[in-house]
C-alpha cells in the first residue's frame, strides 16, 4: 500500500494519513480525493505540493512501490 501524508489544513479534509492501492500519484490521490480538493481533470492543482519519497513528484519514473510515500503540502501550510 501507498501511503500518502497530508499536511496543513488538508488534514482537516483528509486526515493526516491514508494508506491506498495505487500505480501512480494521480492514481493515489483521486483515490482520495472525490471533491477535487488537490486534483482536479487528471492534474494536480496550482498551490499544492507533492513529494514522493521526498522528492518532487514529477520526477518520479514508472509505477509507484508497495513501499512509497507520498506527502502532499498546500502552499498556504502557514509557519
């Protein structure tokens, strides 16, 4: 399973964490998200953040593992 980790006030909405069967970001996060809160028509909104094990999420290649994280962080997290 894929675990996905929201930060900010996406916890609120989401939780602070969802584990999910996924192949890809997009995959994990329209599991998650039915309102289009983060994704909206296949993409990921402007003002959102996605790392997949740390790193930017585009530069991911290929399918996700079983072992892979996924953080997502709004822009206006606050400090």
């Amino acid at each position: 399973m894929v675990k996905v980790l929201f930060m900010g006030g996406l916890v609120s909405l989401f939780g602070r964490e969802r584990l999910v069967k996924a192949n890809s970001v997009i995959q994990a996060l329209s599991e998650i998200d039915r309102n289009g809160v983060i994704v909206r028509e296949g993409k990921v909104r402007a003002g959102v953040i996605v790392l997949v094990n740390g790193l930017d999420w585009r530069l991911e290649k290929g399918p996700l593992s079983e072992e892979a994280v996924i953080t997502v962080i709004p822009v206006n997290h606050g400090g």
